[in-house]
C-alpha cells in the first residue's frame, strides 16, 4: 500500500468511537481496520484485519456479486454513492440478516481508496430455526424482508398484500420491532372480526350512554396504539361507512369517540395488511379509492410459501419447536419429499396445522408418510368442500354420537378448505356472519380464518 493510499490514523480513530459496528475496506475488499463495536458484537473470531469482507462474512472465495448476490462495494464503485442493502452474514451466532451501509471515502484527488461499512443485525429475521423471528432464506423473502428493513425507520403507511396463512402479522411486526416506535404498542385490529356495528366503538372508543349497553367510557384500539403501530388486518373488510373515518384519521390525525364532540389527536404509525384485490373492489364499488392511496404509501409483498419452497426445512424445524416443544421431532426424508410436493394453499398457516397433526398421531421422534394427513399423501384427490364436510358430518352421526365434536370438525374442515374472507364463508355455509364468528367463538376457533 503506498503512502498516499493508507487510511488516516484519525479516520480509524473516529471509527472506534462509533457505536455500531464497523470495519474499514480498501477497493481490493481487503478489511483495513474494524472498531471496537465489530469487536465486541464478534468476540470468537480470529483477527478480521488483512481478510476480505467476502470470507469473513459468508465463508465466499469470490465477492458477493460473482456469488450471486449483490454486492454494496462493486455498487459504490460503480455509482460513486453510499449504498445500502441487506445480506445474510455467518456470525458466532449463527446466521443472521445483517443491514449494510457502505460509504466511499476519497483522496485529496475525489478517487474512492477506501469504504467504511456500518453493519446493523435485523433481529426481527433470521437465516436458521429460531422462535421470535421471521425465518427463511429464499430469494423472494429476502426481497420481502429487504422491503422491511427500507421502509421500517420511516413513518410511511406500509401496505402488506399477500395470501391468507402467509404470515402477514410476523412482518407487521418486524415493520414495528424495526421502527423507533418499537418500545411503544403494537394494537392489532381485526377487521374481519368486527362486526360493522362494533367496529366504530372498538377502533374509536366510546364515552358513557353513547349507545345501549355502553355503561362506562371505552379507550379505542386507536388510543390504546399511541405513540407506537396500529395494525389493520383484513383492511378490505372494513365497511364503506368506517373507511370514510378511517380516511379522515389517516389524512388529520384526528378522530372522534362514539358519543364525543371532541376532537381527539393519534399518533400512531399505521400498517395495513389483506389478501383481497383492493384494485378490483376499487372498480367494484367496494373499497374507496382515496383510502387506497392513503395506505399503499409503501406496498410490501408478502410471497406464498411456493414461492419459497427452499425455506420449508427451516420452517419446519422451527414450526415443530413450538408444536411440540418437549419433544425432539423430526422429519423423515419421504415425509418431507412429501411435504415439498404439496402446494399449500393455506400457506404457513396450513403448514403448522399439518405439523400439529403430525405430532400427535406420531408417537416417536421421526414424522414418517403415514403421520402425514391424506392431502399431503395424496395432493391430487380432491378436497370436499363446505358443503360436502357438512353432508358427511350428517351421514356420520349415530345414536350416542358427540354432536357437538361432530359440529366443530365439520366447521374445522370448512375453515381450513375456505380460502376467502370469513364474510364470504359465512355466505357459503348458509349463515350471517355474526352467526358464524359465535359459533367459532363457542368451538374455540375464534381465530382469523383468511
């Protein structure tokens, strides 16, 4: 290195006051110098300095943009600016996401001679099996998660669109955990859930005496979200006359208690989450199109798990910890061949509820085929619909039967077939939509069913 290209004693001074991790490359990726904070996040490895960036954080003996990923110094080099990205790097921890920040620095003649990168680990996400994070490492989350890693410092509106079972709420909560409202609440709202004449007065709140049987004043989901992320699942189902106000909260801050002439102020930061063609119930009359603008500020992706079907060991293995967590369970590898054929139309979701299944009707360590439910077996028998489940259930019941377990399988089987929203459930098995969310209420399935 010749004299004029060695880094400033004072550059690598200030570098150890830095906080956050640090390391000082040249253009060669050789790593120059690494702070105190790189030191401490990475105490078990062997001195990084005189290593390229590639080896020590992905074990690469090429750079990342000949590896197949992107690479922030190739891109500095080429744009001249700060770039920034996310990557998935080997720690003593294990895998883990990792927010890059690459900066140039230049010499007295404007050439770039070296870049100093800040690395941030996403906690919210990880490469391996882990309990409080979202988990893959197939190309379409990592772009999912990417999205969430730009978008969470900021206050921008995050739309998530994505399928039912996908995991719409673990990222809105990422969205949080990684925002600097992560300390204050995150209040989910589920829309599909309320029926319309509740809904102002959950969302808003209400004083005393506001309607028959508000016996005392009510903070609303919006109060209780203050200062942190209000969550707004199933948006689409969100009646016509409520988006107005939803509208009105979004666009002034402001809104009103059910019974109140005050205006009161929000400070919550909102993420919003369907499965439903808002596009389409635009043209259709059924969703208002200013609302739409107001909310998809920032739209996120959420894939299917076809899309990632490389991630399914992870997920499987961190799905069965929390199924079966006394237990150490595995898979066979016919039972995840298997697995890796199914199409998962009820994405994750679905995925947990054939493991939970799994687990109980195996009573060793290794899920094998034949602990597998028949559709997973069998993907290409076609599944009875609602109205089949119901007829069977009929067909099933004998003097001594348990009429009640009869009636909550069949509704079992009608949920998990369902791929819409609970209004158009309730349509298709005949009943009003109150009528069916008591009656999963009642048989313990009062959870989201899209």
């Amino acid at each position: 290195m010749s004299p004029a290209s060695r880094p400033l004693p004072e550059l690598i001074s200030f570098m150890e006051t830095l906080p956050e991790p640090h390391i000082l490359c040249g253009r060669d990726y050789r790593i120059i110098a690494a702070n105190a904070a790189y030191r401490r996040s990475y105490p078990d490895r062997q001195s990084v300095v005189g290593r390229t960036c590639y080896d020590v954080s992905h074990h690469y003996s090429v750079p990342c943009d000949r590896a197949g990923e992107s690479c922030p110094l190739a891109k500095s080099l080429q744009s001249g600016q700060r770039e920034k990205m996310l990557h998935l790097h080997h720690t003593p921890r294990g895998e883990e996401y990792v927010t890059i920040e690459l900066s140039p620095i230049r010499d007295a003649e404007g050439e770039i001679v070296w870049f100093i990168e800040r690395m941030e680990p996403m906690q919210v996400a990880r490469g391996a099996a882990g309990h409080q994070a979202l988990i893959g490492r197939a190309p379409a989350f990592q772009r999912m998660l990417e999205m969430v890693m730009r978008v969470a410092p900021s206050e921008a509106s995050v739309l998530l669109q994505g399928e039912s079972g996908t995991g719409k709420e673990l990222v809105a909560s990422a969205v949080h955990a990684a925002s600097s409202r992560a300390d204050a609440p995150f209040v989910v709202v589920d829309c599909s859930g309320l029926p319309e004449t509740l809904f102002e007065s959950e969302v808003f709140g209400h004083e005393r005496g506001a309607f028959t049987g508000a016996v005392a004043r009510k903070q609303g989901l919006v109060e209780a979200a203050s200062g942190g992320t209000l969550f707004l699942d199933e948006i689409g189902d969100i009646p016509l006359s409520m988006q107005v106000k939803l509208l009105r909260l979004l666009e002034t801050g402001t809104y009103r208690r059910v019974g109140s002439t005050e205006l009161r102020h929000a400070d919550v930061r909102l993420v919003s989450a369907t499965h439903r063609p808002l596009r389409q119930m635009i043209r259709d009359g059924g969703f208002r199109q200013d609302l739409y603008f107001r909310i998809n500020a920032f739209p996120i992706v959420v894939p299917p798990l076809r899309e990632r079907r490389e991630d399914l060991p992870l997920l499987v293995a961190s799905l069965l910890e929390r199924v079966a967590p006394r237990r150490r369970l595995s898979l066979s590898p016919a039972a995840l061949r298997a697995l890796s054929a199914y199409s998962f139309p009820g994405n994750v979701r679905e995925l947990r509820n054939v493991l939970e299944r799994a687990s109980l009707m195996c009573d060793g360590e290794v899920i094998d085929l034949e602990h597998l439910a028949n559709e997973i077996r069998n993907p290409d028998e076609p599944a009875p619909d609602a109205t089949h489940a119901r007829k069977e259930s009929a067909a099933e019941m004998a003097p001594g039967s348990d009429l009640g377990e009869i009636q909550r399988q069949a509704l079992i089987q009608a949920v998990r077939n369902h791929r819409g929203s609970r209004q158009e459930l309730a349509q298709k098995l005949g009943l009003s939509e109150r009528t069916l969310y008591r009656r999963l209420k009642a048989l313990g399935l009062g959870q989201r069913t899209s």
